[in-house]
C-alpha cells in the first residue's frame, strides 16, 4: 500500500480494476463476453452494432435520394448519414482514449508494486 494525502492505494486492486474494465471494453469493442464464442452477434450498443445502425441508416438515405420530387429528402438524406457515421467515429475515439486510461492505470499499478517492494511491503 502506498499512503499519500492519507489515501491508500492497493497495486492489486488497481490490477483488477484495470482487468474488469480491460474485459468490458473488449465487449465494446465487440469482443464476444466470457464464456461465449466468437461467432455470436455482436452485443447492443457495442461498436460494431452501432456501425451496422449506421450502414441501415445508410440505405435509408439512398432510399430518401431516389425520391428526386422531394427536395427536403436530400437534406435529411445527409442528415441520416452524419447520424450514422458520427456516432462510430466517436466510439471509435472514446474506446482508444479508454484503452489509454487503462494502460495507465496498470502502469500506476506497478509503480505501485515496485514501491511496494522498496519499501518491504
């Protein structure tokens, strides 16, 4: 345990907080959860569900721009397409800064373990 401030921190709890979110994240990037094989579809709200929402919003839009009588259908076409695309490039961006939250938290771990052992803890 390394005190600072009067907080105590457990290298080996920041281990185990960093593997359970390591594993959560794997599920949201559309790994398949423990126990499961990897052929099962992807779960909701992972990001390849959310890229498939945007593929489906997809062939709304080229449905709304074969409508040419219609001009609001080409706005709201491009409309569709910026709903579908911006939301994966987003998770795409928070699952990477997730990813280096984690790595820090385990490298804060073995700080951690390795003052731990300097100290004889």
């Amino acid at each position: 345990m390394a005190d600072r401030d009067g907080v105590e921190y457990s290298a080996e709890e920041l281990g185990k907080v960093a593997a359970t979110l390591r594993e959560k994240l794997r599920e949201l990037q559309g790994g398949p959860p423990p126990g499961q094989n990897s052929s099962a579809p992807p779960l909701p709200g992972s990001f390849p569900d959310v890229v498939a929402n945007g593929s489906a919003l997809e062939v709304f839009a080229e449905l709304l721009e074969e409508m040419k009588n219609w001009p609001g259908g080409q706005s709201f076409a491009a409309a569709l397409r910026r709903s579908g695309t911006e939301p994966a490039a987003v998770y795409q961006q928070v699952n990477e800064k997730l990813m280096i939250a984690l790595t820090l938290i385990d490298v804060g771990a073995g700080t951690y373990k390795v003052a731990n052992a300097a100290n004889g803890a």
